[in-house]
C-alpha cells in the first residue's frame, strides 16, 4: 500500500469537516506530513474532496482542504469497538500550516 514507510503521529485533534461546511465532526488518531486519519461514524466515499478543521489543545485553529483516500464504515452500534473513520491526503492549507507541522514527530 501506499505510503506505509511514511512517519504516523499518533495524536487526537478535534476535527469538523464536511463539503462545503463543516457539519460533520470526529477526531483524529494520527498525522502524517500528507495527511490524516479522521476517526469518525459519518465517512465519506473515496474520493470525495473536503474541507477539514482541527482545533489543537490549545486551541489553535488549521484549516485545510483535503481528499479522501479510503474508508471505513461500521454498524453504529460497533463505532466505539471497531475504528471507523477515512484516511484522508492534504491537497491544501488555507490556515495554520505551521501549526499542524508543528503537531508532527521531529525527523
């Protein structure tokens, strides 16, 4: 698969996302400088282009557009067992890029 020699950090931001609001809303469980892993019940089909707000502890603000690469749907009623969410590749930062690389692993 794809990008799998790609450093993963693992860290929880609150993220909003959606197409063209953020209506929708999840977590992230890791980071990467190309993307992000949004644990979520409400995925999205491959390929779908949107828009993604996270909010750090301290509640600083990145936004950036983003394209979802795949994802994984599950019963409701198994949301809090079984990881749900979408994988999702940064197309672009509209706000707080240093921000997010600074949430990233020194290399």
């Amino acid at each position: 698969m794809e990008n799998r020699g790609i450093l993963r950090s693992k860290k929880r931001l609150t993220v909003r996302f959606g197409i063209d609001e953020f209506k929708d809303m999840g977590y992230t469980e890791d980071i990467s400088p190309g993307g992000l892993f949004i644990q979520t019940a409400k995925v999205l089909k491959p390929g779908t282009r949107l828009q993604v707000q996270l909010t750090t502890r301290e509640g600083k603000m990145v936004l950036l557009k983003g394209q979802v690469r795949w994802a994984k749907r599950v019963p409701p009623q198994l949301v809090r067992k079984i990881k749900a969410g979408m994988g999702v590749k940064i197309t672009e930062f509209l706000e707080g890029e240093e921000i997010f690389r600074s949430c990233l692993p020194e290399e």
